[in-house]
C-alpha cells in the first residue's frame, strides 16, 4: 500500500503524530509531506523506516506542488494530521484522488473523505491522531499508550554538550511570541535557582532562530554568570543532542517541551493562552503550569485575538514562585 502522511503544523504537534506514522508504517510505504525544513530534519533523524519525504519548497504554490505529487505518484491512502484545515485537505483529495483518505472533521463532516471521525477537543492530539488511524486500522490498547515511540537512534549528533541540571526556554517562534512567559520572570527564576543552589547548578538556556532580542536581553544579565550558558544558532541535532543532556527542562508552550517528552527528560512547561489538554507534551515525565485563575478568554490561541492575547493576563497571573516551588520538588527528586 502506498501511503502519504500530512502534516503542516508545528515541530510539538509533529512529535505528538509520531506514533500514528509509527503504526502507518507497518501497514505499507509511506511518504511525507511536511511543512518546514524542521519537520524534515526531525523525521530524517528519526526515520528507519524507508520513508520518502517530499520537502517543503516555497518557490511551488500548494496547487503546483499537489500537481507534481500527482504525476509522481499515485497513493492508495492519504492520512491528515489532527488540525488541518479542512480546505487544505479537500483540495488535496479531490486533486491527488487516493483510494482511501483518513482524517478529522470539526463542526462538518467533509464529503471528498472516505473514514473521519469528530475532533474530539478535550483530548491530547497524540490521541486525536490515532482515533483517526483507528477508523481504518484497528489498534490495540497498547498502541495508545506508546508514548515515546520506540523509534529513536542512539546517537543523533556528533557534538556533545557538558551535563546540565536544567535547560530552559523561554522564547517560542515569533508567530506565536503571545504564548511566552515574560522574559523578566524567567531572568528572576534563574536568578533565584542560583540563590537557592549555588554557582555550581549547570543552567543552560536555549535560543531559537527568531529570538535574537531575547537572547540579547539574557545575555545583558548573564553573559559573565558562571552558572549559565548560552546557547543559539544550533542545528536541531544538536538540541535533541542537548536535551538529552539536560536533568530536566523548562519550557514555554514551545516545540522544545515535547521533544524533550520525546527522549523522556522530565519537562515542566508553562501554558497560558493554549488548552494543555491537547497540546502539552505527553509522558510520565512531563508536567504543565498553568494559570489559576478563570478568564473568559481561556484557551486562546490566536494572537491579538479577539480577546486581545498580547496583554498576557494569563501568562502574567503565574508567578515566578510558583515556577520556582515546581522545579524546586524536582530537583530534590532528582539528587
């Protein structure tokens, strides 16, 4: 059987996909249709199952590029991760003309799709996307609970980094910046974690493409600190590589949380505006903060929303003891 995977949101909602494409595998060849050089790179390091993947090519309108997978294939079965548009995806089964095509339907059913079932909002993602793999092969009690998948290599980088007690994050992608906890409190929780346990804790912090302002900001406060160290510009082997060098990870609700769920390092993210039902990292390593008190705006999603996402209420209503306290029980466990 000849199998495309699709997937167009983000590296998280990716990682929480990854045990339906595990499964899909067993069932035929599969290709994938990916949405950034990311998305390739992670599955790429990944992959030992003969994928094909089909870059993204900004040059290729999304028709043009559906016209050229067309002529070069023809797919017995397409799946659609949870949270396509459904535009998107009826564009693509109406050109392409699989035999089979599996995915999620939100209000409407959509007509052109061959098996969907109801996007079940108060569930993670990971679960989503396989009640979706569940329409058309059956699965077991044991597939919904493999999570990481078992599919991960030994060695993913050739640079290796010095042990760190925590890594954080504290940026996320500059589309979605309305989801970060404020920098300030982030600068103050490190400051407080070395109060705590000295110049000899191992902090890392990690900066993605988009955040240089933010790593500047950091490195004003903590460019001759000992205890900290700075990292930017990496290649994404080099962040699972220090990840997995990591005790523990702090995060935003940010992509770095769920691959750090991926290889099992005990993650704590921090939600505001985001439904942590189905977008928190998965696993028995992974724990979320969230606000404690009710907004009529919770869970938004959408920056500048209607409810205006950039005042940060949310976020702002978590306070920098709080996050401490969290973190302070773990690395108590942790020694």
């Amino acid at each position: 059987m000849k199998i495309l995977f699709v997937h167009t949101w983000g590296m998280g909602d990716l990682v929480m996909a990854l045990p339906a494409l595990k499964k899909l595998s067993n069932f035929g060849d599969v290709d994938l249709l990916l949405s950034s050089s990311g998305h390739v790179t992670l599955t790429d390091l990944i992959g030992k199952f003969g994928w094909e993947i089909i870059p993204p090519n900004k040059k290729v309108t999304f028709l043009n590029l559906l016209k050229i997978i067309k002529l070069r294939k023809k797919y017995d079965l397409i799946f659609f991760t949870a949270g396509l548009n459904p535009l998107y995806i009826t564009a693509m089964v109406f050109i392409l003309s699989p035999t089979f095509s599996l995915g999620q339907y939100y209000s409407k059913r959509l007509s052109l799709l061959t098996h969907q079932v109801a996007h079940d909002p108060k569930s993670s993602l990971f679960l989503n996307n396989l009640n979706t793999l569940n329409e058309y092969f059956p699965l077991s009690k044991e597939d919904f609970l493999d999570f990481p998948p078992t599919l991960l290599p030994e060695v993913i980088s050739s640079r290796r980094f010095n042990s760190l007690d925590i890594l954080i994050h504290p940026g996320c992608d500059e589309k979605n910046a309305y989801r970060r906890w404020p920098s300030n409190n982030f600068i103050e929780l490190i400051n407080k974690i070395i109060e705590s346990r000295g110049y000899e804790f191992r902090i890392g912090v990690i900066f993605g493409p988009s955040e240089e302002p933010l790593y500047q900001e950091f490195f004003d406060c903590f460019g001759d600190n000992r205890s900290v160290r700075l990292f930017k510009g990496l290649k994404l082997s080099e962040v699972f590589q220090l990840i997995k060098s990591s005790r523990q990870v702090l995060t935003t609700d940010s992509g770095i949380g769920h691959l750090a769920a991926l290889f099992s390092v005990p993650v704590t993210s921090i939600f505001g505006p985001a439904d942590p039902r189905k977008t928190a990292p998965i696993g028995v390593y992974s724990k979320v903060i969230c606000p404690r008190i009710n907004l009529s705006c919770m869970p938004c999603v959408k920056p500048g929303g209607q409810y205006g996402c950039s005042a940060q209420t949310c976020l702002k209503s978590i306070s920098v003891e709080t996050v401490f306290n969290a973190l302070e029980t773990d690395f108590d466990a942790s020694e």
